[in-house]
C-alpha cells in the first residue's frame, strides 16, 4: 500500500492538472469573468459599398483575432442612427464605432470642411498624402486635445462625387442655377453650390431618395458607389461625371470606451484596422467603377437616364465658379493645410 502522504500529493496534483485544463478550454472571458466587449459600428450606407465593406471585414477580423475579449457588430443603412446622431452617440459613449464623412463634423472640427473644397485634390493619391502626413497626424491630435469625448482612429475612402439633376444635363454654370441640390451637411458644400447658382440643402443621406423622388430637391452631388446603391438613377435624369469633390470618412471611436481596453486588445484593433484601410483603399476603386459601369448599362437601356461627359474647357469653367469659395473659407481652414496640400500638387 502507498503511503498516505504520497496518495495526497497525487490526488492534489491531478486536481490542479484538471483545474488547468478547464481553465484553457475556457474562453478569455469567463476567466477574466467578463462578457466581452460589444463595439457597435454604426453607419449609412449599404454593405457593397467602400464603407459597408470596411465595416464588415474589420468586425470579421477583430471577431476573429479577438474572440471572447470583444464582439464587433455592425449596423449598416442608418438601422441604429443616422450621420448626425451616430457623431453625438459615440462622443456621449451610447455607440462605440462610426465612419461618418467629414463634412459631418462641422460642428466638432470645422477645419475638416478641407475635405469639401470642390477640385481641391487632384486625385486619390493627393488625399491619402493628406490623410497620410502631418493634416492627417494634426487632426488626430485636435480631436485628442478638445476633448470631444471621440478619438478618430483612421481615414477610410469613398471616391470623387459626381453630380446628378431631373431638369437638364449639368455641363456649365449657367446649368445650375436656382436649382435645389440636397447636400451634407457642410457648409463650404453649401457655398459650392451657391457659386454655381444654385441652392444647397443640407440633410440626411436615408432622405435623399425621397426627396429626389417626390421632386423636392432637383439634384445631389455623391459618388457613384452612392448613386448606384441608393438608386437615385432610377429617380433622376442626369448623371454629369464631374469628379468636382471628395468624399471620405473618420473611423472613430468612443474615447472612454478606447481607452478602457486593454492596451494589448487596443494594439490588435489598431494593426486589423491600418490592413483594412488600405483594403478599403482598394475596395473603394473597384466599388465606383462596378457602380459606374452598372450605371453605364443602365444609361444604355433606359432613355429617361443619361450619364454626361465634361470637355476639359467645361470642366474649367466649373472649377472657375467655384474657385472663390476656398477663399471664402480663409479662416476655418489654416492656411498652412491649403499650403501644403497644393505644394504636394506642385501647384
Ligand atoms: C452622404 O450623406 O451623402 C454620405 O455621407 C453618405 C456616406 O456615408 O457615404
């Protein structure tokens, strides 16, 4: 017979392996006895869209990265808030994530307008040089420093707007005038429009379709990822592919809530996100072409639908009615950004 001290040693030994093995089929958060963290995104556009799918394939990696420590939902179309509501949800901790575009932040971080100023940039690479260096690493720093309850994560693409109208095709200046243009809520936006003759009404992306359908606004600017996959083609009678203006997004998120994760859960995040954005930098060229192309086909077969083209003297002419709105906006955008962005240009 084995000693009883010997019996006593094993008999504790196995209970301790056992205890061991359950504990590691256990997930993280029971044995830290917490749920995991729920981080909803909220946003407004469709999921085939640049945004829609950086949404989905960031939650899809993070959930998979990070099962057990944190869940990430998300609420596509407007479901849970609209661009308004979502900025002023995640600033007061009642929604986690968001990607609004940035002419919504007028009212947290006017300077952010930079983006709206229409054939500011030349092309994608002059916004991501933007988004990428010191405007981009200031903007972060000025939601940090006013407090404004939101830290801004990244910058994620859409593409260049175009314009679309029910009354004629939109080729000059002369085109625009006493039209009424549904646009975001931004108001170097609202002074595009005026300089082009027209009226800009700033409201909701989920009641842009109605608008255009019961005749209460004559047209809306938005890229063609946009136009395709909120159908205003079907309620309009001119597309004109201006590219006159950018649209992006701040991916931002609850400062409390950020800062209330663990660091190594934070870092992990913040490394699946830097992949996504440059996912969704692709995504988003393969997005508006399939949009533009799926509206070519559409043009062809139906008369009441026409996609116009701009020479390049319209296109001056376009550029030179809008061009004193940048003047215009002298004291909300530091003058060093504009500086920058055109010496990058080498304009
Ligand atoms: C709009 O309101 O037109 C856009 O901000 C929608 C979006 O998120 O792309």
């Amino acid at each position: 017979m084995r000693p009883i001290s010997h019996f006593k040693k094993d008999y504790g030994y196995r209970i301790y392996i056992i205890f061991l093995l359950i504990m590691m089929a256990l997930p993280a958060s029971t044995l830290s006895g917490s749920d995991p963290k729920i981080i909803r995104f909220s946003h407004v556009v469709s999921e085939n869209t640049p945004k829609g799918w950086g949404a989905m394939e960031l939650a899809r990696r993070v959930n998979k990265a990070l099962k057990g420590k944190v869940r990430m939902e998300v609420y596509p179309n407007g479901t849970l808030f609209n661009d308004n509501q979502a900025i002023e949800a995640v600033a007061m901790g009642s929604l986690e994530m968001a990607a609004p575009s940035t002419a919504k932040f007028k009212g947290f971080v006017p300077g952010l307008q930079l983006f709206d100023i229409p054939f500011l940039f030349s092309d994608l690479h002059a916004v991501h040089k933007t988004m990428d260096g010191e405007i981009g690493r200031e903007l972060k720093s000025i939601f940090r420093k006013r407090a404004l309850g939101i830290q801004l994560l990244d910058f994620w693409d859409n593409a260049f707007k175009q314009f679309t109208c029910n009354t004629n095709p939109l080729t000059t200046p002369n085109d625009f005038k006493g039209m009424k243009f549904r646009i975001m809520d931004s108001e170097i936006l609202e002074a595009q429009i005026e300089a082009l003759g027209g009226v800009g009404y700033q409201s909701a992306f989920s009641d842009v379709f109605d608008l255009l359908s019961e005749g209460k606004m004559d047209g809306q600017e938005n890229t063609a990822s946009n136009i395709y996959t909120q159908h205003y083609h079907t309620v309009q009678h001119y597309m004109t592919l201006s590219n006159h203006g950018y649209l992006g997004y701040l991916v931002i998120v609850n400062q409390a809530f950020w800062e209330g994760l663990p660091w190594p859960v934070q870092k992990k995040i913040s490394a699946i996100l830097k992949e996504v954005t440059l996912g969704v930098r692709e995504k988003a060229i393969a997005f508006n072409q399939h949009a533009l192309t799926a509206l070519k086909t559409y043009a062809e077969t139906h008369d009441a639908f026409e996609i116009v083209s701009l020479t390049s003297d319209e296109k001056q002419a376009l550029q030179r009615a809008v061009a004193p709105v940048e003047k215009e906006f002298k004291d909300l955008i530091p003058k060093r950004w504009l500086e920058t962005i055109q010496h990058d240009h080498g304009l």
